[in-house]
C-alpha cells in the first residue's frame, strides 16, 4: 500500500508539471478518489488471508535465586494478623523471628498484664528483624484504634510502649437509596455502621428511623476516614450529611464554634441538638416522680423535688444540655452530687452518683450527652439509681413536664463563619446526588 502511494505521488508530480492547472485539478482528484477506492479496498473483509499455524509453548519459569549475606545491616520488614489461637510469640516465630529468649520475656510481659487487649486475633503486627532472625522491634496495632504498641528488645531487655499512632485524615463522599433499611442501605453503599448510627443521632429529633424510613429515601453524606501508613484505621466525623425522606430533604453541616466547641446545623444555622435532654440516662426506668411522697428512708411524707430513674449500679449518666461544673462533690443526702449551670437560668443536678468521670472539677465545661457519672447508691439510697433535678431561677421543676428551651440558633459574626464553611460541603452534597441519579438512570 505504501508503494502504491508513492508512486501516485510521483505520477501527480508528472502531471503537475506538464498540463494546465485545470488538468491538473480533475486528474488529482480523479487519482486521490483511486487512491481512496484502493484504500477501501484494501481493508474489505472477506479476503483470503494465508492459514496462519499457531504453537503453545509451555516453558517454567524459575524464580531468581536471591541470596542474603548474613552480615547485612538493614532490617527485613515482615507483616500480617495475629491469627485466632495464636500467642504473640508464635506470631513472631511465624514472621521469622528467632532471637533467644523472646518467649521467656513475652510469657513475663502477658504476666504483669502489659499484653492485655492489645494481642487479639486480628490485630496487625509488622516486624523487623536482622537476617539471622534476631529482632530489632516489632509494632502491634489493634484495628481502629489509634494506638500502636512498640516492642523494642535493642538492650536484650524487652519492652512494650503504647504511642499515639500518626493519622491521615481524608474526606470521603458517599451517598445511597434506602431498599430496606437505613443499615442495609449504608451496607450496600459501603459505610460503616458508625455513620448510620451517627445520622440517627444528628436528624433524630426530625425523622423517627424505626418508622418513618421509607424506600426510595436518600442519604448523602460527607465524612472522615483516619489512615495509617496507607491503611484506614477507623471512621471520623461526619462533615456534613442530607437526607431525603418521602421528598423531604434534611441537611446536617458540622461547625466548629471558636472555643473549639462542634455542633451541626441545619442550613439557615439552626441547631439540630435540642437544648435539653428529657432524660441523663439511655435505659431506665422512672421510680419516683416529682411529687410528695413518703420518704423510703426518714419515713415521713416529704416533697420530692426531682426525677428517680433506676438503672443498674455503673449505668452511664450524661449531661443533659452544655454547661459548666458548679459543684462536684460529696453533699449530705445526695451522696456523690454533680450541679451543672446552663446559662444564667437552668441548672441541672444528678445525685447518688457512686463515681465522676475523670477529670472533670469545678468550672469544667461539659457538652450535651458527655459521662459526668456512673449510678450509684451513694448517700440516702436503698439501692442503685439516679436522682434528677432541674432548676429554672432556682426554682425545681419537674423534669419531664417543664418547657425546655431549643438550643441558640446561630447569628452576627458565627453565622457568617458558618455559611463559609458550608457552602462548599453544600455543593459537594449536590455532586452526590447528581452522581448517584446518573448512576440510577
């Protein structure tokens, strides 16, 4: 084919040369059209083509031998699980670890209990050893946490050091249509139970998931994913979310107030927490209402200014709204007592307490939904509860009748720092969708 080109070439070249420009123009186009029909007919399928004999050639292929000089400095690096059964030093033997003594040491470590919870089956252990096989240290990282315990035996001695491990944090985008149900609908989409858990918390007061989730309901939502050498470790915050439910769209942005405090709000900056909690515990049960009664233990009728819910000795109690520690202490009746100030009108207050949360003293701030306690049966109890009380002007009133306030929407300098930040995860939702309905159709 090539031939055949050049040698048309040439022959316009001839002509070119030797006929008016008129000739020229009608025979070039007459050989071009040659040339394209010999084009055409040069890739028509249906030609006989020669029989072409193929052969299969099976030959082995040895792997290179490598070979490692003893005397090389630089560390092999092994990695893999801690399999189900296995003791931490039947992993390192398995990962080619042969230094003597290891056993002996590892058995005195899991003795003085420094190896509890953190050799369970699963957990990654990465090791570096010496050609010989003698251990230079080795890492144990639990999955989602984000605590990397070191072995380390440079001395001869073996030790075991917990360190913060050095986290990646990357933002992913995912959103789903509901089938089912809320969780098949993440399973399907590929997110953790956590951020299922975690929308049911943000848009709970607006949407009941036990019944009022419908197919064809939509989820968008942006979140943070901690990585650790390449590895996602465990799941972050939600940045932002929607969620559609029977055409209604509900939209989450998570903003940080400039005390370093986070909420989410809707998108005209209104607070998707409300202001109080109805209740400081998760599962219980009212024992006692706000109401006169006889007292269990002086045996006289007396007003009962507070809420009794009994709940097992241990049982979490939370804080019922934002605020600050006013008292924390031992105080008569009450036993262990925490009085939590809201504002300038509401306190809160949570007796019978067998333990604090640690670290928490006067003038500490507390959020909505943050441990101040474990029930207990401190002080005059007959046995493990919590005792509730709400004051508004230092006033009791009962707990689970009162007006509560919904929480300060946000305005002036926050509201415009907010509006900032949302504006991009704003369209960042609506990349979602439009993804997800391209996908659909």
């Amino acid at each position: 084919m090539l031939g055949e080109k050049w040698l048309i070439l040439a022959h316009l070249k001839m002509l070119r040369e030797s006929t008016p420009t008129r000739r020229w123009s009608l025979s070039g186009l007459a050989l071009i059209s040659a040339a394209g029909m010999a084009t055409a007919i040069a890739v028509v399928p249906g030609g006989s083509e020669p029989n072409v004999k193929t052969e299969t050639i099976v030959q082995p292929l040895t792997p290179p031998t490598i070979q490692i000089e003893q005397t090389d400095p630089r560390p092999f690096i092994r990695e893999d699980r801690i399999r189900a059964g296995e003791s931490l030093a039947g992993a390192l033997r398995r990962l080619g670890v042969t230094s003597a003594g290891l056993s002996a040491q590892i058995n005195a470590l899991a003795a003085g209990r420094q190896l509890k919870g953190i050799t369970a089956p699963g957990t990654l252990i990465t090791v570096a050893t010496s050609a010989e096989g003698n251990m230079h240290s080795a890492s144990l990282h639990r999955p989602g946490s984000d605590i990397i315990h070191t072995l380390d035996s440079s001395d001869g001695k073996l030790r075991i050091t917990p360190q913060a491990a050095r986290l990646e944090v990357r933002t992913h985008m995912q959103g789903g249509v509901v089938q089912s149900s809320l969780f098949a609908a993440m399973d399907n989409a590929g997110l953790p139970d956590s951020i299922a858990e975690e929308l049911s918390r943000i848009f709970g007061d607006d949407i009941d998931f036990h019944t009022d989730v419908h197919r064809g309901d939509r989820f968008n939502v942006i979140y943070e994913v901690l990585y650790h050498q390449g590895r996602a470790v465990k799941t972050g915050r939600i940045l932002a979310a929607e969620f559609i439910n029977q055409g209604r769209r509900h939209a989450a942005f998570l903003f940080t107030h400039p005390n370093g405090d986070t909420d989410y709000y809707n998108a005209d900056g209104r607070s998707h927490k409300a202001g109080f909690l109805r209740s400081p515990l998760e599962f219980s049960r009212v024992s006692s209402g706000f109401s006169m009664r006889l007292h269990p233990i002086l045996g006289t009728w007396r007003e009962h200014k507070g809420v009794d819910y009994a709940a097992p000795h241990g049982t979490a109690v939370k804080a019922t709204s934002d605020g600050t520690i006013e008292f924390i202490g031992r105080r008569n009746g009450y036993g262990n007592f925490v009085v939590l100030r809201h504002g300038d009108r509401y306190t809160t207050a949570y007796g019978h307490l067998s333990s604090f949360a640690s670290g928490l003293r006067q003038g500490s701030r507390v959020s909505q939904g943050q441990t101040i306690g474990r029930v207990g049966s401190t002080g005059w109890a007959t046995g493990p509860h919590l005792h509730y009380e709400l004051r508004i002007n230092d006033v009791h009133q009962d707990p689970l009748t009162a007006r509560l306030p919904d929480a300060q929407p946000l305005s002036g300098s926050a509201l415009a720092r907010f509006r900032g930040q949302m504006e991009p995860l704003a369209a960042n939702l609506a990349r979602i969708q439009t993804t997800q309905a391209a996908q659909i159709d």
